[in-house]
C-alpha cells in the first residue's frame, strides 16, 4: 500500500491540525434521553413525561391543516400562537417569546447572559439541560446541595459569587418533581442582586395542585431580571417542539435578536394556539395525571417504597440501593413499561423516574414493584 504523506512547511503533520471547539465545550457530557423500547415492540414508554392522553383533538386538527401547505414559510415570530397565550393567561403577547421547544429558549437565554468568566447557580438534582447549555458559552456552573430533594433557597444565595449571571429553577423540578412555593421562589428573587437573571422553567406548570405554588408571572412582571419559561411537550406536543417565555419587553428584544428568524414550524404554532384555547383538554389531562400521582405514590408509599412528593407528571421512587432500582428497571422492562434511569445523568442510581401513565400502566407498574418488594 502507498500512502502519500503530506508535510507543511512548519513540520507539523497536516493530521494534527483540526477545527478546535470553543472553550468548556468538551467539558459536556451530551444530553441522555430516557430510553424508548425497542422499534415496533409495545412498549409503554414512561420514561419521557408525555401525555398519555395524547394531544388535544383540536391541535391535531389544527397541525393537519398545513399539511397541503408546507412549501410557506411560517410567520416569524409566532404571533399567533402569542396571540392564544395572551389570550388565555393574560399576558401582553410582546412580552413572549416561542421557541422550537422550551430548550431553544433556554440555549437563546445562555447564550445572552452568560460568557467566559461568567457562572450560573443552579441545584443538585436540577434538570440536566442547565449544566449544558451553561457550559456550552464557556461560563461556570455552580451545584448547591438539596435538601430532601428540593432546592434549597439558602444554599442557592450563599453560593452566588461575583461572577453570577444567571440562576436556573426548574419548578417543579425533573426528576425529582418537588417544588418551591410562591414564598420560597420570591425569598430567592428578593437575595439575589439586580444584575442576576432568575430563569424559573415551568415546564410542569400545568400539573402542579400544591395551592402554595404560584407560576411566577407576578415576579415576571414585577421585577426587571426574571423569567419564565413554558412548554407544551409535557401537554401532548413534544413532537412539535414548541416553548415560550414570559419576560420584560427589554428581555424579549434581547432574544429576539439572535433568535433563529423562522424559530418554530407553522403546523407547530397553530396545534399549539388550539391546545392553549382547548381548556378543557388541559384540565382533563391535569385531572387525569392528579389522580393517578396520587395512586401511584399511594400503592408505592404503603408497600414499604420510597416516592418522592411530586408535583410533575411524573414520580420520583427510589430505592434501596442501585442494585434495586436496577432490579425494578429490568422487571418492568420485561413487562414492556420503560421508565427513566436517573443514575448517569443525575447521579440518583437507587431512583427511578416513572412518568404517570394510562390507568392499566399505573396499575401494571405498582403491581410489578409490589411483586418484587415482597421477594426482596
Ligand atoms: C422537558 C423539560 C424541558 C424541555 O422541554 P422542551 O420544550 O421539550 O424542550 C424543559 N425543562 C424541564 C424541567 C423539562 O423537564
């Protein structure tokens, strides 16, 4: 075999020479999406947090009437999905912003605030897309202990330093599911200097009963450094990938400028205004998933298992040790039911994250890991 070898001038060998990643993008360990069974079997995926009713009949519609159109462009800055949002929550539609999913906003509000010598405050068992879009500008994040699986608001203000630009709260929280009340979340805004943007990310907002919980638009509209952020994917839509958020008109131009200019599809924005205005779809689905929580957390706590108190669409259980939850994660993957491992990305190896599925899902789970609680 011959092999021509090519030798620049300045002696260094043309292989060693590549396109070299910004700063702190090697230091990413890449995004792991909770596993979907195997293509064409039956299984029952729980381990995504989507709806188990699937999605309002009327944002199905709505996605289908585009289809012969698909050729035109979408209105740029989805104002009729702001429209809808306005609408139904009360908010002047200048002051949001849709995104293709809840995570390109959260990139787009990363790369605005933060940068190289810069850090964002976040906590342990936060949602795992924090650490890398944060990391993805070259900025520092910083992981405060929780206690009982909550953010802890004390520890999230002794950690701010000098450099702090940014504090991500998921509330409720993935994967824990636990919350900060209105007290708790504005005790947090009230610590942190005027310079540090508050991202509260309510991709659960829809599901939470906790009467103490407030969705944070009164601070949105108080305060000149927070915002919000919204998804439907948790409501049926994931697959269109549609987020907004709520912010100041000064935050909104922000985004704005370095947003993609045709960010979110068309037959998206319009299956996402009809889900908005299909209350009643949103309310059955919240009383569906309230229902079943409860049950689940119910058979699970009264047969001697652990569930973290949750608010999402999901639970939080957790085991004795990893060995267990790998136990349980098999039985119920024999069964067909895949759920979230929590190990690897979160650090939680004796939990599993199980999202609240359809009536004979809830009651295929809590008798596969009551079966195994008594053998072990
Ligand atoms: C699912 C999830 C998101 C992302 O949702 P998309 O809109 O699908 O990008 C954001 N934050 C939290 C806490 C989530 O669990």
């Amino acid at each position: 075999m011959v092999r021509a070898v090519f030798q620049p001038r300045n002696g260094i060998m043309s292989d060693d020479i590549r396109p070299t990643p910004q700063p702190g993008i090697l230091d990413i360990t890449a995004y792991l999406p909770g596993k979907a069974g195997a293509a064409g079997s039956k299984a029952i995926k729980l381990s995504a947090n989507e709806s188990p009713l699937g999605a309002s009949p009327k944002a199905i519609e709505a996605f289908k009437s585009v289809a012969d159109h698909l050729e035109i462009y979408p209105e740029g800055s989805s104002r009729l999905l702001r429209v809808a949002l306005g609408e139904v929550h009360g908010i002047d539609p200048g002051t949001i912003v849709c995104g293709n999913g809840s995570d390109d906003l959260l990139h787009l509000l990363a790369q605005c605030y933060l940068g190289i010598g810069d850090d964002a405050v976040m906590s342990q068992y936060a949602f795992s897309v924090y650490p890398i879009i944060t990391k993805a500008t070259g900025a520092d994040i910083i992981i405060v202990d929780e206690v009982d699986y909550t953010a802890h608001v004390d520890g999230l203000l002794a950690a701010v330093t000098p450099r702090t630009k940014v504090v991500w709260l998921a509330n409720p929280n993935n994967p824990t599911g636990t919350y900060l009340s209105d007290a708790e979340v504005r005790r947090l805004h009230a610590g942190l200097r005027p310079d540090i943007l508050l991202v509260i990310d309510n991709a659960y907002a829809e599901y939470v009963t906790a009467e103490d919980f407030s969705i944070g638009l009164d601070l949105v509209r108080e305060a000149a450094n927070v915002v919000m952020v919204r998804t439907f994917s948790k409501m049926g839509l994931a697959a269109a990938r549609i987020g907004w958020m709520v912010g100041t008109p000064e935050l909104v131009d922000v985004i704005n400028r370095i947003r993609g200019p045709f960010n979110v599809n068309l037959p998206g924005q319009l299956a996402a205004a009809a889900a908005t205005r299909d209350v009643d779809f949103t309310a059955r689905l919240r009383e569906h998933n309230a229902h079943w929580r409860d049950w689940l957390t119910q058979e699970l706590t009264s047969n001697h298992m652990y569930v973290v108190p949750s608010q999402g669409n999901f639970v939080l259980v957790l085991f004795p040790d990893a060995d267990h939850a790998a136990m349980a994660f098999n039985a119920l993957a024999e069964r067909g039911l895949i759920v979230r491992e929590v190990g690897v990305s979160y650090g939680i190896h004796h939990g599993l994250r199980i999202s609240i599925g359809s009536e004979q899902a809830m009651i295929g789970v809590a008798g596969i890991l009551k079966a195994l609680v008594k053998i072990s």
